[in-house]
C-alpha cells in the first residue's frame, strides 16, 4: 500500500537505480524501500530493464586512434601562430549582462533613459521653448478712439525683459467685417 513518503521518493526511484542520487538522498531512498514494498519492486523492475537494455547493446569497439595525434601535432607545427585579437572596450561591461535576460532588459532601459534625459529639450538650450508659467497679469491700457471698439493691452509685471509677456487684444465692433 503506498505512503505518504512515496509521494516523495518515487520521482527519485529511477536515478536511485541509475546510482546517480547523492549520498544523502541515495541514503534516505533506501530506508524508505527497506519499508515499502511497492517502491521496492519498482527499482527490481527497473533494474530488470536496465539490464534488458543493456544485453540489447552490441559491442563497441574501441576506437584505433594512433594516427589521430601524429595528424594534429603535423597541423600545428605547418600553421603560423595567430595574434589574438583583444576584446572591445564595451566587453568587460556586456559580459556580466549576456545571458541573464532581466539584467540585460534593465541595462538596456537605463541606457534609453539616460538617451531620452540628455537629448530632451529644456528651458535653458538652443532650441528649447521657454515655459509660460501662469502668474499676475496688469492691464496697461483700455482707451480707444472709436467709441465702438475697444483695446486690451496685458502684460506680466516684475519680469526681466527677455522673459516679458505682453498681449494685446483689438476687439472691432459687433457689426463690421472687416479684415487686415
């Protein structure tokens, strides 16, 4: 009748019969088949088969290889020793990142990053637009000499000169279609 420790050792029952388990888990697998008889029959049964498979196998031969190493050493004392080419500078940094995808995924999102941050165009550089931030604004002028139109005239008070903002609104009577 199975146990509850063939749940664990039954996954292991055929490297037990390959004698490729630890010692630590060999030695606990064989206290667990001094107990379990189902387990027990199941590494004879194994066994049985590896021995099948094993008798199926034709001899092999060992292989004659006497002129193997006169050919090699011939090889290389005919060709001219080749300079070995140093690595790129950027290797020692893409050796610790090649073949561990996360890192090799952050590396790259980093370097985007970084791209994106420096190539941005901010406030201060050539090309860059200035920010309009939203602050007080004084109405200098309303006056007008046709009585039917009217003139705004707004500006940003306590700016430096470059960074002044004035606006000026001409609204035309309600009737006329004119167009400059």
């Amino acid at each position: 009748m199975p146990q509850l420790t063939c749940l664990w050792n039954r996954p292991r029952l055929e490297r037990y019969a390959d004698g490729t388990l630890g010692l630590s888990v060999t030695q606990s697998v064989k206290n667990h088949l001094n107990h379990c008889s189902d387990c027990r029959d199941r590494v004879e049964g194994l066994a049985h088969l590896k021995a099948l498979v094993r008798s199926a196998l034709p001899e092999v031969a060992e292989p004659d290889w006497t002129g193997f190493w006169a050919g090699i050493d011939a090889r290389l004392s005919s060709e001219e020793p080749r300079r070995i080419q140093p690595d790129p500078w950027w290797m020692p940094f893409w050796r610790p990142v090649w073949g561990h995808p996360r890192l090799a995924m952050g590396s790259v999102m980093v370097v985007a990053l970084v791209a994106v941050l420096s190539l941005w165009p901010l406030p201060g550089r050539q090309g860059g637009m200035p920010v309009a931030w939203a602050g007080p604004v004084v109405v200098q002028d309303v006056d007008t000499p046709d009585p039917d139109g009217s003139v705004m005239v707004y500006s940003t008070p306590d700016q430096a000169p470059e960074q002044a903002l004035t606006v000026i609104w001409l609204f035309s009577p309600a009737g006329s279609s004119e167009e400059s």
